[in-house]
C-alpha cells in the first residue's frame, strides 16, 4: 500500500516530495493495471489473475524490504501497484458473479478501510 512508503522513506530520510512521488507512482501503476485488466477479464481468469496480482504484490514487498536507496525503492513499489491494480481488478469481477455484488462490494471497501487504518 502506498502509506507504507511514508515511514520507509522516513528512514531513509527521502524529502516529503520523494515520499509523495514514489507513493504517487504505486497509485498510478495499480490505477493503470486494473484499466488493462477490465479489458481482458472473464470468470475463467479470475483465479488465476488475482493469484498472479497478490504473488508479485508478495514479491515487491520482499523487494522494498530491501531498497537502500529511493530509485531501488521506487522500482519496487511500482510493480507493488501493478499487482494491488490486478487483484483488485479480478477481485471486483468476482463480486460481480455473485447474486448481492452491492453488499459484497460495501464489505470489500469496509475490509479495505479497516486494513488501511490499522496498517
């Protein structure tokens, strides 16, 4: 998630524009994926693409773990969006599937509201 960069760039003393930058560049990546993604979407590829979007997720995040410095943390966090845009898509066409995509969808954007405020 694009807070996370706050408190990393903190330590390694990047500029507020740096942070905001970088933490810009992940909301424009996974905003980018999840466009890509509404045009290639079916109910036979869900599975998969939300597996795929919260493995590189996993992946960027052991990748920004180990960033030293703000251009290896930027290169990082964009395939980090990429990959919250892709699960996100794929996560959104699965709630439409079901027969209350409104009450499915309210409670995804709770859960995504609680885990925002606890990270």
């Amino acid at each position: 998630m694009p807070m996370w960069v706050g408190p990393v760039g903190a330590q390694m003393s990047l500029s507020a524009f740096a942070v905001g930058a970088i933490a810009s560049a992940e909301i424009g990546a996974a905003t980018l994926a999840s466009l890509v993604t509404s045009r290639i979407v079916t109910a036979a590829r869900i599975q998969w693409g939300a597996a795929l979007g919260l493995v590189l997720i996993g992946l960027a995040n052991l990748w920004s773990a180990a960033a030293q410095g703000p251009v290896a943390l930027l290169s990082a966090r964009l395939p980090a969006g990429t990959g919250e845009g892709l699960a996100m898509a794929f996560a959104d066409a699965s709630i439409v599937t079901t027969a209350t995509p409104d009450r499915y969808f309210a409670w995804s954007q709770i859960g995504l509201g609680v885990l925002g405020l606890a990270l």
